[in-house]
C-alpha cells in the first residue's frame, strides 16, 4: 500500500515538497492556516515565483483535466487528522526574532501542538524546518506514544527548488535510537526515487542533523564575506578581485563557486540563519566557537553601504538631491520574487531616502518590492528604468541584465555610467559601448 503524506505549512518550502512528494507518486494533504495561501495552491498557483513549480502543480492538483489527482490542500485540521498520513512533514517558517539574533520557534512548535493529537500510532513526523540545535529532542517529547519523530533538513536553493527536491544532493535524517529503524525505513520509502538515482542518504543523530543546515549556510557566507573582504584590499591597494577569484579558484580545496565578489547576501534565509546559529551557540556556551560569524555578517552588510559611497563618489562625491539613479534588480536573487533583505533593494532604499530619484526595474520581483519600498520609482523595462538615470547600478545578476544591449542603453541615460554590485557583466563589452564601467574590488581601466 501506497504510503500517504501529509505537509504542514504550504510556503516556499512546503508547497515545493508537497508537490514533489506528489510527483513521486504519493497521496499529499498539504496543510496551512492561512486560507488566501491554500485557495492559490487549490487553484494550482503559487504565491511566489520559482521555476517550474506551478507547472508541477498543476499535474498533480485534484480537480484540474489531466492532473494525477495525488495532491489536495486543505486549512482542516480535521480533515487532515481523517486522512490518516504515514508521514507528516513539518514545513514551517522560523524567522529571526524581532528582539534578537534567536530563532523565533512559535510556528514550529504550534504546528506541533495541533499535530500532536492527530496522528495515528506508527506514523513519522519528520521536521524540515531549519531549527536551533536541541529542537527536535524537545518537539519529540510533545508527540505521543508511538509516534516517531525524524530530522530531515531542507537545502532548497530559491530558483532551483523543484530540481533541488526532486534531485537532492543529499538527503540528511537524524533520528533517536528507539525509533531510528522504523523512522530510516519511512524515508528510504519515501526517498525510494533520488536514493536510486544516486542521492547520498546520511542517518546520523538529532542534533548532527539539526546542525547541518546551519552549518553549510554558516560555511556559504563565510565563503561569500571572504571574497567582499578580498575585495575591500584589491580596491585599497589596486588590484583585481576578478582574477584574485579565478586564481585561487584553481585549488580544488578552496574552488570557485561563490567566489564573486558584490553587495552580498541577502534573503529569508542565509541571513538569520547564521544569527540564529550565533544566539544558539551563546545559550550553549559554546559562544566563541562562532564569534567569526559576527565579522562575516558585518562585512556582508558593510557592502552595501560601500556601494552607496561608490554611486555618491562617482557622481561628484556630495548630494544625491536632484541626481537620477536607475537600479537594475529588486530580488536578493535571480530566478526569484523575493525581496527579503535584499541587499539590491536595500541600496535602492538608501540612495532614495538620500535625495535621488531611484527607478527600479527587476524581472520578476516588482510587485514584492512596491510593498517594502513604494515611495521608489518602478520601469516596466531595463530601458524605461535607465531613461534619463545620471548612473545605472546592476545590482542583482539576471540572465537578461547580461544580455541587454549596452548600445541601446547608453542612447536613453543622461550619462552611460554603469556601476556593477555583482561583478556578473561583460566589462569590456560595456566599454566599447561608450559606458564608464566600475565594479567593486577592480581596476578602474
């Protein structure tokens, strides 16, 4: 018998698994207690923008011709208590807290709370949310008699969360010695598909698993804030952050993915992540093992600032009154709609509470940045946003910002200068065009 799954929070991460979990061929109940959220997902759309996922929906939504019928959505938690799911995974936010660095746990431990009661003996909850080390062994002991309890982190990259899901690079469980067998047994059913294609599975305990989220996203930024410092010396003592890159990228011990220098990370996650894993190792005593990652976050929020100071020097070095500023990118990334802490949007912020008028243009994420930031301008194409602009920044790296035409640029600005946040465009390319190229950690050729 076909098991039956059973999602807990329909956001980002929880509509993407739900869906995948139905592309593999299992009965799906996903579960959210915001109504607007599930009528979408019943209605087959999705309330952000990630490739591929609306499609995969739309095959497995109930209701719709030619759909497997193998994924429901529902705001019942009496529905899904009849249902009676073998596995039910918990996909809830776990933002920053508003007062401090800490994980606020409220999502996490009221879907537990209303979980609880409504499982069957036998079943597995399994947790995916990315949680303070210790969570899991504390959440277990709401769950009752017979029921397991299983760790397994997500390593959703936004823009490739299908493919991620689908096609994990890993698959990570922790779990507790008196229901690790039956819990191990559960995923590898579940994971039946990526484990055959290859995908390593690592079973290990409940704090290592919880760790390792935090952990690959603490080495990330280390990684990212290491090549922006790189960048702080070649800009003070001349040199090329580009080819310093490409250099050290050779050492496959070190190699060159995440390697471009910029104004940094951003996003829901990456962000509160390492301050959360900050604030948690403090209540552990274990403070100092991490006091490195306050530096890596400084520096990554120093970046955006620095490209303020560059737009402000390269237009004279005093006001920003009077000056047009045209910003290409609102999102913290390309391939998606989010603007949470985005460093692009929060430079466009800053040069417009400074005195410029900034317009704004982004692929995919203008209506998420006309609610954090309305009082911007916004273009509904490169070229209207860069019409009459005294500077043009490139701050967030789409495919299309690569591929406009710097010669038709340069005929609608006041002034073809370009500054580049994601050193991700053809320098030479631009020059020829007529433009003043600057990038940060580069030669000013």
């Amino acid at each position: 018998m076909a098991l039956k799954i059973t999602v807990i929070g329909t956001g980002y991460l929880g509509a993407t698994h739900a869906a995948a979990m139905a592309e593999m061929g299992f009965e799906v109940l996903g579960l959210d207690v915001v109504p607007e959220k599930i009528e979408m997902l019943a209605a087959g759309r999705v309330p952000m923008y990630e490739p591929g996922l609306e499609e995969l929906l739309a095959q497995h939504v109930a209701g719709f011709e030619g759909s497997s019928g193998r994924l429901r959505f529902t705001t019942s938690w009496e529905e899904l208590e009849s249902f009676g799911g073998d596995v039910h995974f918990v996909c809830v936010n776990t933002p920053q807290k508003r007062a401090d660095y800490g994980c606020d746990m409220s999502y996490v431990d009221s879907a537990f709370a209303a979980l609880a009661p409504r499982v069957r003996a036998g079943s597995l909850v399994v947790g995916k949310s990315t949680v303070p080390v210790g969570s899991a062994e504390r959440l277990a002991g709401l769950l009752p008699e017979g029921v397991g309890l299983a760790w397994n982190p997500e390593f959703l990259r936004e823009g490739f969360a299908v493919q991620d899901t689908l096609h994990p690079d890993r698959i990570v469980v922790g779990v507790r010695p008196e229901d690790g067998e039956r819990a191990e047994k559960l995923l590898r059913a579940v994971y039946a598909a990526p484990i055959a294609e290859g995908s390593p599975l690592v079973v290990t305990d409940f704090p290592t698993a919880e760790l390792v989220k935090t952990a690959a996203n603490s080495f990330l930024a280390t990684k990212i804030s290491f090549i922006n410092a790189m960048a702080e010396v070649c800009e003070a003592a001349g040199g090329d952050v580009v080819r310093l890159a490409e250099a050290i990228g050779y050492d496959e011990r070190i190699g060159d993915k995440f390697l471009r220098a910029g104004i940094g990370f951003g996003g829901g996650c990456l962000p509160k992540d390492i301050r959360a894993f900050m604030a948690r190792a403090g209540e552990l005593g274990a403070d100092q093992a991490l006091t490195f990652l306050r530096e890596i976050d400084s520096i990554n929020m120093r970046r955006r600032g620095q490209m303020v100071e560059m737009t402000r020097e390269i237009l004279g070095g005093s006001s920003f009154l009077g000056r047009q500023v045209a910003v290409l990118g609102a999102t913290f990334k390309p391939d998606s709609d989010d603007v949470r802490d985005s460093p692009a949007l929060n430079v466009a912020g800053q040069i417009h509470l400074q005195g410029a008028q900034v317009t704004v243009y982004d692929p995919k994420g203008m209506d998420n940045a006309r609610k954090v930031f309305p009082t911007l301008s916004y273009a509904d194409s490169a070229l209207e946003a860069v019409r009459g602009a005294d500077v043009v920044l490139h701050l967030t790296e789409w495919r299309e910002f690569r591929e406009l035409d710097p010669a038709e640029l340069a005929a609608a600005v006041a002034s073809p200068v370009l500054l580049d946040g994601r050193n991700a465009l053809d320098a030479e390319r631009w020059r020829a065009a007529g433009w003043t190229y600057r990038a940060m950690g580069r030669p000013r050729a």
